[in-house]
C-alpha cells in the first residue's frame, strides 16, 4: 500500500466514527512518516493520542512488518 492509499484509510476510519483529523494530527503523521521526532503539547482531550499512534500505523500499512 502506498502512503496515499494509507492516508485515506485512516481518514475513512476517522470519518466511520463521525470525526475529521485535525491539522495538528496529519501534520504529525507526516512529521513521523518523513523520521522526525519530537514533542507534542496540546491539551487533555485534544486528540494527541490519534496524533501520535497514526504515525506508526500509516507506517505499518506501508511497509508491512
């Protein structure tokens, strides 16, 4: 799978459950997907669990373990 078709996979899965991504949270997928790292501050109930955990999962569609 391509990063495109990983990209419109997790957002399928957020719009399944009646959400949209937040600038913040794609902006960290492809801070991870292109190998930053770094610290995300935001507030509790913010999203940043789905920030952080999309990056690594994007990845494991693309490249399959």
């Amino acid at each position: 799978m391509n990063r495109s078709q990983a990209l419109r996979r997790l957002e399928d899965w957020f719009a399944s459950k009646g959400w949209r991504s937040l600038p913040f949270q794609r902006a960290m997928w492809r801070h991870y997907l292109a190998g930053g790292s770094g610290l995300l501050h935001t507030p509790t109930g913010s999203g940043k669990t789905l920030a952080m955990f999309g990056g690594p999962l994007l990845q494991a569609m693309i490249d399959p373990p």
